[in-house]
DNA sequence: ATCAAAAACTAACACTTGTTAGTTTCTCTG
DNA sequence: CAGAGAAACTAACAAGTGTTAGTTTTTGAT
C-alpha cells in the first residue's frame, strides 16, 4: 500500500484549506489551484468533494476510538488514563493539524457517513466520562460534577489544533505534560 | 431606539442558522425560509449577507472588551479577575448561544471587519495574559506557563456555546461557579 | 522505442448563489 | 377612511458551484 498516493495530497492539500475558511468556504477549484491542476482532475482520483471530507474526519475519529480503547483497557490509575488521553489528543493534534480543524468544525457536512461519526464521537465520550466516575468513586479525583470536567477538559484538547501550530519549538511530549498539571493537578485530590 | 426591530429578527435567525450549519453553508434563501419570507424581502432591512455576520460577531466582541475592561481596571485580586472573566463568559454566552458560534467558528469570514475584529481579539488575549501574568508573580497562581494556562482557559471558555444550551435547568451563576472550581482551583497556589 | 496506465487538460452542464429592480400588499397614523 | 411608509412579493441577473464527458499529455516498465 502506497504511503503518499496522489489521491493522499489531495486530501492533504485540502485539509490545509479547510482549516483556513472550512469545507463549504473552500471549492474545488480552489484546492486544484493549491495543487496546481484543474479543478476536473482531481476526480481521476477522488469521486467528491464530500469523499475528501469523509477520508479526512472518519480516520481521525477511528484512532481516536482505537487509542480510547487502549487506554480505558490499560491497568493503570484513573489518573493516568486522563493524562493518556491527553497525550493521545496531543499526538493526534500533533501529527495532523489540519484535520483535526475539519472533525471539530466541519463533522455536520458529512452527509452518508455522519450517523456513524457521531455513533462515535458518543461512545468516545461515555468512555471518558466513566473513566471520571470511577475516578471520583476511587477518591482519585475530587469530588467535582464529572460532567463538567469532561467539558473542561475535551474543550482544551479539542482546541489544540489552534494552538499546537505556534508551539513548533516545544514537543508533544513538553507540551502535553504542561497540560496534565493544568488539566489534572486541579482535579487530583 | 427600538428593542426588536425586524433587521434584529432577521440577524437573530441568521445567527441560529450560522450556528448550525456555518455562515458559508447557509444562504440568503435559508434564513427567509426561517422566517418565512421571500430572499428579496430580507434587503428591505439588511443591506447584505455580510452585514449580518459583522453585527453578530463584532456586537459580541465589543462586548467582551468592554467587560474585560471593566475587570481589570478593578481593585480585585488576581484570581477574583480571573473568576470575574469566568462569569463574563457564561454571561454572555448564555444571552446570545447562536452568535458565540459564529464568533469562534466564522470571523475569518468577516471582510472589511477583519482586522478590527482581530485588534480586538489581540487586545483581549493581551490584557487575559497580564492578569495571569501579574498573579504568578504576586504568588497567588502557581508558576505554570502563563500562556497555557490562558489557552486552557480560552479554550474551556470559548466552547461553552456548545454546552450551555444542554444546561437549561443550571443557572449562569451555578456554571460559573463549577467552571471556577476546575478552572481556577487547578492554578491556585 | 512502444504502449498502456496514470494524470492532466478543455469545454460544458445544470444548479445554486447573493443581489437588484420594480411592484404589490399590509399596517397604522392623522 | 385616506394615504404614506414599511414590508412583503415576483422575476431576473451575473457569477460561481460541483461534476461529467471526451481528449490529450506524461510517465515508466518492457
């Protein structure tokens, strides 16, 4: 399997652009001129514009729901598998900036494919959301409406894309313990 | 000066829409449709589509800088200010849910705007910092990186028009308060 | 050098977009 | 109830949209 077909620049190229004005502000005649083509050649190797759409989203939300997965099946503490799950957002965000603009604001312009998104962008969250419960229940976490930890702390994630690009000096791992002792020192009990 | 004008239905509407679907992917025939008229009347009152994205996001903007002002220009502690920016968000939030997406989500599609729109922005981000800034160095806040702990904060705090609406049964002041205690009990020293 | 596959091109389509012009209807004050 | 101003309407425009069909060029293995 080829790593970086033509197919793969295309969806790269307009990821890019996505995240500059979002999908319904980007036509295709704009990501042709970014890759330096007509706008009709790019179906010789995409089928549409919503097929671009669909590649860039549903990946991203597939290892997000393989890396949750790991984490919530791992022996560690609850504690732990919070800071897991931050370094999980930071190492996605990290590697694939652009997308991750188009999954947080573009997912309701998927057409076929959005039931299925949402089925797991839902199961994401129950996951997470339990993974608090039985923190507080184990006197992990203080004793704090878990719901609106989950809120606090899946906006600051969701949020990286924005931020991680201007931080090019510091790595994913500086970065993301600079997050646990924000995110979690105020929870830890 | 007259309180609900129809141009502030139209913009109201619009803003809901916007909310939903994007300022690109909603149209001049969407938002009659909404309020069930033709496009063409929308221009008795409005004088472009443009025009209407401007009153939402820069009404709101304005906003926050007026009470930004307000708060640091008090004789509070750090923290309080924090706590004081805090409520400032829910407030506003809870008022106008609809146009806060668009404020996060559609700016870049502000025109002739942008740029005092941006100045804004700049000027918020710039007075937030010196806040927390000015708390590490009186010791109330622990010695995080300042810019972190803004982005999280932001971050929490710009997502809350995604979350507001599912809270009805909270008041303003009940979100406030947790929000505090995850937000700013993590930074406290 | 040949030739098939890959990838680009031109031209055009049917449809949607924001917006304008001109006209009719509604509403409410004098 | 007359008449003006507000607010709706119909019809149409020019430009831009995603996409298709058919053709030419580029590429790389034999």
């Amino acid at each position: 399997m080829k790593l970086e077909t033509r197919k793969h620049e295309i969806i790269k190229t307009a990821a890019k652009l996505f995240k500059e004005k979002g999908y319904s502000a980007v036509t295709m005649r704009d990501i042709a001129t970014a890759m330096g083509i007509k706008a009709a050649s790019l179906y010789n190797h995409i089928s549409s514009k919503q097929e671009i759409l669909k590649e860039i989203i549903i990946s991203l939300a597939e290892e997000f729901t393989t890396g949750m997965e790991l984490i919530v099946n791992s022996n560690n503490s609850n504690l732990d598998k919070l800071s897991q799950i931050i370094t999980l957002h930071v190492t996605i965000t990290t590697n694939n900036t652009s997308g991750m603009a188009s999954l947080n604001n573009d997912w309701m312009h998927l057409e076929d494919q959005l039931e299925y998104y949402l089925e797991l962008r839902n199961n994401y969250e129950k996951t997470f959301l339990s993974i608090i419960n039985q923190g507080i229940k184990s006197s992990e976490i203080k004793k704090v409406n878990p719901e609106i930890i989950m809120f606090s702390m899946l906006s600051t994630l969701r949020s990286l894309y924005l931020w991680i690009p201007n931080k090019e000096d510091s790595s994913a791992n500086v970065i993301a313990n600079n997050l646990s002792a924000i995110l979690i020192q105020g929870i830890n009990k």
